[in-house]
C-alpha cells in the first residue's frame, strides 16, 4: 500500500514523501496515529500543490540569497579597532563585530554563529570570512581592519 507521510517516520522517509508498507502496518499504525495519509487521487494531488508551494518559496528564498550575497561581496566592510603603535590590534576581530559591521553598514542582519573567520585577526589589514547561509550557500566575503 502507499502512502503519503505527514511527518518524518524513522527508517521510513520524510515529511510529504510518498512511501510503500504494508497494508497492516499502514491501517494499523501510520493512518490511526496521523502520520500518514492513503495515496489517493485527491490526496496526491495536495501532495503535488504544497511540494509546489515549497518549491517557490524556496526560489524565492535563494534569490534573496542572491542579492545578499552580491551586496556583501561588492565592497570589503571595515572594522574599526584600537591598536598600539606597531599596528598590532588590541584583542582580536570576531564574527560579532562582523555582524555588527554588515549590520551598520550594508544593512543586513546575519547571525554571528553562522560567521566563520579562517585566519586568527590581531593587525590591520585585509582579511576573509565565510558565511553559511545553509543548503550549501557560502559566501567568501572580505573585511578590513582599520586603526580607530
């Protein structure tokens, strides 16, 4: 028997997957406990029209990712930071100040913890970092460090 799963079932599938089990385990289990639906026609055709429904918002989603994306990578964003007289920083840059630097100057908030620096930033200078913007969507984006 097939079925359309409404949640994710271990060792079975995801969340609107269609999945083949046997008729006991599918009227016995799956369908009284809501965790599945019977493939139906109609149902199917629900199945189709939200995996549609997902399939444009995320579209939608990855072209603003997009233009995220090319709005950091135009321009280095600059860190202000208090250094001695050799043009050694005092502490280090971290991705909160990132953060905080995107945020002021090009508008966009983005978690810190999705910020990663490759380099340890103890002088001024040019450095890059990688966002994570999930499903495999990472950007390189440039920084520099300036004396305050």
């Amino acid at each position: 028997m097939q079925v359309i799963l409404i949640q994710d079932v271990d060792n079975l599938g995801g969340r609107n997957e269609l999945a083949t089990v046997k008729n006991g385990y599918a009227r016995n289990y799956l369908i009284p406990s809501k965790l599945a639906v019977e493939a139906s026609p109609s149902n199917m055709k629900q199945l189709e029209e939200r995996l549609k429904v997902k399939a444009k918002k995320e579209a939608a989603m990855l072209a603003e990712i997009n233009k995220v994306i090319e709005i950091l990578k135009s321009s280095p964003v600059k860190i202000g930071a208090k250094t001695g007289t050799s043009g050694k920083i005092f502490g280090s840059v971290t991705s909160l100040q990132i953060t905080r630097a995107i945020r002021d100057q090009k508008g966009y908030e983005i978690d810190r913890k999705r910020i990663s620096i490759a380099d340890e930033v103890k002088e001024l200078g040019l450095y890059k970092a990688v966002i994570d913007f999930g499903n495999g969507n990472n950007v390189e984006i440039e920084f520099e460090v300036i004396g305050e």
